[in-house]
C-alpha cells in the first residue's frame, strides 16, 4: 500500500483488535444508547518545518478491514502536507452508527465528520446534527461529482451531505450470449430477440419500482415535487407504464423475484436490470470477460435510467470555525480524483465524474467499476426525502395491479396517488411540531 508508514501498520492491528471489543454500559433513560467505538488515533511526526495549520479531527465510520486502509491512506497524505494535525477515527458497527451520532449530538462530543449513509441525512439535518455544506462546497468541487449523488444531498435548500461512493442500478450484459451493446432500446430488444433460443432468453427485465422507477426520470417526468407529493399522474406517468409494458417484447420480466438473476448466472439470459451491489457476484458467476455494465440505452423521449445512492460525508454543525476549515479541507481531499481512485482499487464505485478522472489522467484498472461509473452518470437521484417512505410499497402495488390483474393505468395511477397523499398526511400529522 503505498503512501503507508510503518505506523499504519500498527493503527491497522490495533483497529482490527479494537474494532471487535465493544464496551457496554448501563442504559441513560430518554438518551439513545451508544455503542461505545473502536479508536485508531493517528498522530504525525512533524518534520523540522513549521506547521501552519494544526489541531485535530474526529471521524466516525462503519468502514471494515478492507476499507479502512484507504481513509488511513488519505490522513497519512493529508498529514504530510498538515503534519500538526491529528486523527482520531472511531470505528462503529453499521447498526449502531446512527444511534450513537444522534446520542453523540445530544451530548456535545459528536464527531468532526461522520461517514454513513445518503438516506440519513434529511432526518439527522432536521434534528439539527448536520452541518449546511452550501457555503463550503465549490461549483468546481460540485461539478467533478455524480450528479445525481449530489441530488441526493440537497434538502429543504441546502446541501446536507457530499457522495464518498455510490451505488446504484444499472443494466447488466452477457456478452457470451450478446456481444454487441445496445444504443438504443429498440437495439436491445432486436437482439434479445435473436439471443432467444432453447432455454436461453434474450433479456429479463425487472419492472418492479425500484428498479424500473427511474426510468420515469429519464423520459421527462417526475415521481414526486419540491414538496414530496405525487407528480406520476400524468401523461408521462402513462408513458412510463407503456415503456414497461414494451419490455415484454424483448423477454420475460421480473416482479419481486430472483429468477432473472439467477438465469443471468447460469448464462441464460443476455440482459438484466440489477443493482451494482450484485456486480462481484455475477462476474464471479459467468466471468470477467463476459460481464459488461452498458450505457443505458436510449429511446425517442430520452433513455432509460437506474436510481443513484450514495455513501455520504457529513459534517457537524457545531464545529468551531478553525476545526471546520480543517475538517473541510480533508472532505476536499477525500472527493478528490486522485483519492477517489484509491476507493475503485477496492471494489467501491466512486463518486468523482468520469470526466474528472479523465482530465486528471486517471484510469481505473477495473472495467466494471468504469462502465458503473458511465452508466450511473447518466442516473437518477433516489430520493431521500422522508416522503420517499411511503411510495414504494404504493407504486409497486400499481404496478402490479397494472402488470398482473389487468387493471387500467390511469385507474391504478390514480389509486397509488390517493394512497400516498393519504400516508404522507398521516405522516406529517404524526410528525411533533418543533417548539
């Protein structure tokens, strides 16, 4: 690993023995009960220059042993420009993290950054415990990331987190079966067709929300408005049902199942429709010469999408105005391409455009990772809002009623409209109003 010292080594043994002794204590009535985190405090060994800057920066995370050197990484580099500041990073299992940050604010001693999921962001910034990053956060910084991982951190007119990684859906190609990559839809399904022999089937789409939802997006229209209510009910919204539909064209479709996944491993189906959580396991499966992330495919009101999330940074509100400076200057470090690469050399998939990559004359040596960053460019922001809760299970119940009983698109349209206008009412109503 380059860039460590010979210290690394050492933080790296003691996180790894520290991170699986988890003190308990005695429960506090009315506070969430922290897990108490594994330590791995970094401190430089100054050269004889004189530090300009200086003091210390706390990070809490869920990263494992396979992550974790690559934020060490990026400190000891941070560090020898900066080397008067010091690190220390607190390892929190995953189920634990959100409790004891929100814990952690309550009592004052939150960390400096906290690493965790995009979709917490709306609730931990209307508790207070997450920092506006609008005024921090450069176009120029804003432009070299995932559009639509950035989407996801804007809440309510402010910018409440930036994408470390991010993950997202995409549209899976066997080449074995197909070996030429779709433009357009209509290409997609002229050659699922002519794959489609024996027990073997040119394509097997999912159409079930979250992984059809997005192409909604991506013909012109929209799920929800500013205000999280139900903007599908329309004439794109029946656009969309019709684009779903024509998946039938190309081969069977897929409905809350595994079936399409499960043919694609035993290279019987040339496309699916999956997340890229699933990207190591099918290439496991048929193969790395086999295995191709596509551009998604284009059609006359615009192309297909797939729904972007992200792994976030965060910042704590309450930092004084030199702790912030730092703490933000290692946030800079960290979305930069050159640090981002470090993440694709462990199987993550980068926030950072693959146009910044491109002018920094960075490559990454892992096609797929490549291709998932290409396709997921051209995402759509998965919602995070809390509105979001209650769409899916309503429009995969449309959907279903559409796809599988027969029931008439604006009547099914309209019915998952009044239900989520109904829940999110129910929710907002639930909601206690803040003094």
């Amino acid at each position: 690993m380059r860039h460590f010292l010979h210290a690394s080594v050492v933080i790296i043994f003691i996180w790894l023995f520290t991170a699986c002794q988890v003190p308990t204590g005695p429960p506090r009535t009315g506070t969430p009960v922290p897990t108490e985190p594994a330590r791995t405090t970094l401190v430089a060994s100054p050269p004889p220059t004189e530090a300009l800057i200086q003091g210390t920066v706390s990070i809490w995370h869920s990263w494992d042993e396979s992550r974790l050197p690559v934020l060490l990484r990026a400190i000891a580099d941070f560090q020898k420009t900066y080397p008067d500041v010091q690190f220390d990073v607190f390892y929190v299992p995953p189920l634990d993290l959100q409790a004891s940050y929100v814990a952690a604010s309550i009592e004052g001693r939150a960390p400096d950054i906290l690493i965790a999921p995009g979709d917490w962001g709306p609730e931990l910034y209307d508790q207070g415990w997450i920092a506006d990053l609008s005024s921090l956060a450069s176009a120029s910084l804003l432009n070299n990331l995932n559009p639509a991982a950035v989407g996801a951190g804007r809440y309510q007119g402010a910018l409440i987190g930036l994408p470390l990684s991010i993950e997202g859906v995409v549209l899976y190609h066997n080449q074995r079966l197909i070996p030429i990559s779709p433009p357009t839809l209509d290409d997609l399904v002229s050659l699922a067709k002519q794959a489609t022999s024996g027990d073997v089937v040119g394509a097997y789409l999912d159409r079930s929300f979250f992984f059809s939802g997005a192409h909604l997006e991506g013909i012109g229209g929209h799920l929800m408005d500013e205000d999280g209510l139900p903007a599908f009910n329309d004439q794109y919204g029946l656009d969309w049902i019709d684009l779903l539909r024509s998946f039938e064209f190309a081969g069977p479709t897929e409905f809350f199942g595994d079936q399409d996944v499960e043919y694609f491993k035993e290279n019987r189906a040339g496309f699916i429709i999956e997340s890229t959580k699933l990207k190591d396991s099918l290439r496991e499966a048929i193969g790395s010469a086999n295995l191709v992330i596509d551009p998604w495919p284009i059609i006359e009101a615009g192309a297909l999408s797939g729904y972007v999330q992200a792994e976030n940074i965060y910042l704590n509100p309450s930092l004084m105005e030199e702790d912030k400076r730092i703490s933000w200057m290692l946030v800079e470090s960290l979305l930069s391409p050159q640090m981002q690469s470090e993440l694709a050399e462990i199987g993550l998939i980068p926030a950072a455009t693959p146009e910044s990559f491109a002018t920094n004359q960075i490559v990454v040596t892992d096609d797929l990772i490549e291709q998932a960053m290409q396709a997921l460019s051209g995402g759509t922001t998965y919602p995070v809002v809390p509105e979001m809760s209650v769409y899916p299970p309503s429009m995969d119940t449309a959907l279903g009623s559409i796809f599988h009983d027969g029931i008439a698109p604006e009547q099914a349209l309209q019915s998952a409209e009044e239900a989520i206008n109904a829940a999110i009412a129910s929710q907002h109503s639930a909601t206690p109003v803040s003094p």
